[in-house]
C-alpha cells in the first residue's frame, strides 16, 4: 500500500511527524553550533572546534608559528628572538609594552615591522585581515590553543543516546520512503547514504580519540545523515499530498 493511498486523517498526522523531525534537524544543527563553535576559542564553527570535541586540539599560536618560519623575512634576528620570547613566556598582555625594554619591547617591534602590513591601511587585503595594530587583535593570535577531548563517559552517554534514538529514526524513514512513489535507485541510495552515514558518523567518534583522520569521518558521516534524512522527510511530505496520477479512460 502507497502512502498516498492513506485517508486524509493518518496523512495529517504524518505530515505533523514528519515536520517535526524537520524541527529536530534544523535544532539538532543549531545545538551542534551553539555547544561547539567555541571550543577551539574562536566564534565560528569549524573543523577546529570538531576536532576539539573529540579528537582533543593542541594548535601553536598563529604568530608564533608565523614567527618560527621566518616571517618577516626582514625582521633582525634579535627583534626575532625577542618576539619568541614573548610568546613562549606566557606574559602576553603584561609585557607587551613593558617599558623596561624601551625600543625593543614587542609593541615597539610590531609596531615598526608589522603594522604597515597588518593593519586597515594595508594595500594588501590577505594581510590586512590579519590585524596587529592591537593589543586585542595580537592576543586572538598570540596564545597556543590546548584543549582535551571529551572525556570518555560523557561520548559513551552521547552515543548511547544519539544511536539508540537516530538509528529508529533512519529506519522510519527508510521504511516510509519504500512505501512512496519514487524511483527506487533514489529510494536506496537515500536509505543507503541515512544508515551509512549516522554509522560512520558514531563510530569516528571513538576512532578519532587515537587517529585525527576519523574527524573528516564525522564531518562526512554527519553531512550524510543529515542531509540525506532531510531530503528524504521533504520527499516522503510531497508524495503524502502529491496528486495520484488519473487512470485514463478505457479506449
């Protein structure tokens, strides 16, 4: 039986359930944003934030790093040794312009070979977005990022209730779909890319805790199953309300 070969009534409520599911996807990504997108110490949501989660993140400071590999190639190697020094102390704030070191404090340093690049008044736009005209703007990029993943309990929580309620959801789903009118190669491969994909999705959660490959695996499994389960609830509502095609009349 079809499912456009339901009553009205039975079709009203699977409309009603099949829209809140979309709510639980949209809120499902909101959550994801809303608890992650800091982790990493930054305000968008990126792979960063995802791997700190459960891979744990341990990421040099931009400045530093740019620093280390030479950059600015004109800087002497003094004001070089003096920037590293900074860095590496931990005293970011309290001896960025410590005036015991006249001349050869970090702002006076930054301020005669960097900030002629790295500030609005830049001709170049790449390095005009990275600012150090600031105190504020330097600490974003000053501090090396160390952030342990989450502990082993609160993943075995979260898989236990993320795969014991997104599995049963695939399996609606997958069932309602074979019961519409929708070619079957996009049945299956909506069936096949909602199971796959919530499966890589939980499994890389363990996997990425010993290989920081598994976080591409997340994103992936994720994106799969998420996609996939929304497209096929928008499918299954249009074929609940689509017109059955008319018989045509006998010749």
């Amino acid at each position: 039986m079809l499912l456009r070969s339901l009553p009205p009534l039975p079709r009203l409520g699977l409309t009603g359930l099949l829209l809140t599911i979309l709510l639980g996807l949209a809120a499902s990504l909101a959550h994801l944003y809303f608890h992650d997108h800091n982790r990493d110490e930054s305000p968008d949501l990126t792979t960063d934030d995802i791997r700190a989660a459960y891979s744990g993140l341990d990421k040099p400071a931009p400045l530093l790093t740019a620093l280390e590999r030479n950059h600015p190639d004109t800087l002497r190697k003094d004001q070089r040794d003096t920037l590293l020094t900074w860095l590496r102390s931990g005293r970011i704030a309290e001896d960025y312009d410590n005036i015991d070191l006249g001349p050869a404090s970090p702002s006076e340093i930054i301020a005669s070979s960097c900030i002629s690049c790295h500030s609005p008044r830049s001709s170049d736009p790449t390095a005009a977005a990275i600012r150090l005209d600031s105190l504020e703007s330097i600490t974003r990029l000053a501090h090396t990022k160390h952030v342990n993943p989450a502990p082993v309990n609160i993943v075995a929580m979260s898989t236990h209730a993320h795969a014991l309620s997104l599995a049963p959801l695939g399996i609606v789903l997958g069932a309602l779909l074979w019961f519409t009118r929708l070619p079957r190669p996009l049945v299956s491969l909506l069936i096949a890319a909602i199971g796959l994909g919530l499966f890589i999705d939980i499994a890389c959660w363990w996997v990425a805790r010993a290989s920081d490959a598994a976080i591409y695996g997340i994103l992936l499994g994720g994106a799969a199953f998420n996609a996939g389960s929304a497209l096929a609830t928008l499918l299954i509502l249009a074929d609940l309300w689509w017109p059955r095609r008319s018989a045509r009349p006998a010749p």
